[in-house]
C-alpha cells in the first residue's frame, strides 16, 4: 500500500480524536458550499484544477475544519488538499487551498484567490520526513486559527492591530463589511455559525419545553382536585428527586435481597 493511502486512511480513522472533534475529511466536497470564495483560479498553471470543482484525483481531498473556541469559534472552513502524484509523496508537500472566504493574516482568500492561498509552517518545513504527514498538516490548519500570525501575514489586507484584528474576525463569521478588505463587498454569514445558532436555538427550545412540562407537573400533582389529596408537598418532592423504580430496577432489590 502506498504511503499516501496509508496516511489518509489513518487520517480518515483519527480526525475526531485528532482534532478533538473539530475537523471532517472526505474525498469528495461532501460539505456546505455556502461562503465558497469566487471560482478564480490564481495559479499559473492552466491546468491546475479549479477549487470550485468537484476532485477527480484520488491524490485530493477536502478537510472541513470547525473550531469550538478561539477567534474563529463556531465557523466552519473547507480545504482542498492536493497531492502531486503518489510517487512524490511524501517528499513533495501538497498543496493546500482555503475554500471558505476568511479574514486572516495566513489565508488569503481575497479577490477571489482560491488556490495555494494558505501559508503554514508544517507546509514550510515540509521535507518528507517523519513529521511530513497528513496528521502534521491538519494539526498545522487547526494551529491556524487558534494562533494567527500577525507578524507574517500572507495578505496585507488584514490589519496587525490586535483588537481591531478579532473584531474583524467575528464580522467575518458573523457577517457584516470589512472596510478596504477586497472588493467581494460584506461577508455573509458563515455556514458553520449558521448551524451553530440553529443548535443552540433548538437546546435553548428543550430547556423551555422541559421546564414548561415540569410547572404543568407541579400544577397537575397540587392543584387538580383528584390529585390534591392524594400528594402533599413532600410526597411530590419525593416524586420529583428520586427516579421510578422500574422493572430491571425491583428485580436487581428481590436478587439481592434472596441472596
């Protein structure tokens, strides 16, 4: 089996546990496609595969990454991650392309770039030893948006004042306009965001109907007359902090009360 196999399958098998749950890989661009920079090809080779295409190279695939904390909380970024040829790996580095439009000094996805646009230090000390793998390169890509560099952008696009730096983030992610960032006008809201806000809606929507079920509980249990004589408030206290005693639950008493 040949390296790159090995490592994608290996990749393919760790990314949750490697990534803490925030990365996906797939061979194909199975994810969203919203907030996908324009299809401008930047690269000097005509024959390089445009970003916004389907991959039909088996030596390419797509990595989506979702931080759950740090500036870029709760978005989600594809990349393409392509690789030469077989016989190449891994002493030749792939080249990594950022899908997503993203405001950041180490991705540059502006007026459309969308090809070899990442600069990251896994992929500048590439040299096909031991730590050149496809782990390495997604332990750099999530590095990235934990701690980007401001001090060696690849754009100058991105201000290096910090605190105006995170805010622009967030109205990347969030949505909103960038002054004097590119000419694509303001960012839509991100798709991993948008998910994100949909999932704390629906656990913020079970929090209200659970508790809406336990005041009608309450209401049922001490004031409908044919249960107000039956429960007092500390037998509706009991009932309310100690778990019924199910069927597994009396069997495992009687058990271990014959013995």
């Amino acid at each position: 089996m040949a390296q790159f196999e090995k490592d994608f399958r290996f990749l393919c098998r760790q990314i949750g546990s490697l990534s803490n749950g925030q990365a996906r890989v797939s061979y194909e661009n199975i994810f969203n496609r919203s907030n996908s920079v324009t299809c401008t090809s930047t690269s000097s080779d005509s024959s390089s595969s445009s970003d916004c295409e389907e991959s039909t190279s088996k030596l390419a695939f797509y990595i989506e990454i979702t931080p759950d904390d740090g500036p870029y909380a709760h978005g989600s970024f594809i990349f393409h991650i392509e690789i030469s040829s077989e016989s190449e790996y891994p002493e030749c580095q792939p080249t990594v392309s950022c899908l997503t439009r993203i405001y950041h000094p180490n991705i540059d996805t502006t007026y459309g770039n969308s090809h070899n646009n990442v600069c990251v230090s896994t992929l500048n000390d590439w040299d096909g030893g031991s730590s050149s793998t496809l782990e390495d390169l997604l332990q750099g890509l999530m590095f990235l948006f934990h701690s980007p560099n401001l001090e060696d952008p690849l754009t100058s696009n991105v201000t290096t004042d910090e605190d105006e730096f995170f805010k622009n983030v967030r109205l990347s992610i969030e949505g909103g306009l960038i002054e004097d960032f590119d000419n694509e006008g303001a960012f839509e809201m991100n798709y991993g965001y948008k998910r994100y806000l949909k999932e704390q809606e629906q656990q913020q929507q079970h929090i209200e109907e659970k508790e809406q079920l336990d005041d009608y509980l309450v209401e049922l249990l001490t004031r409908k007359p044919n249960f107000k004589q039956i429960f007092n408030s500390d037998t509706l206290d009991l009932l309310m902090t100690n778990p019924p005693i199910t069927h597994s639950t009396r069997h495992n008493k009687e058990t271990t009360t014959s013995s």
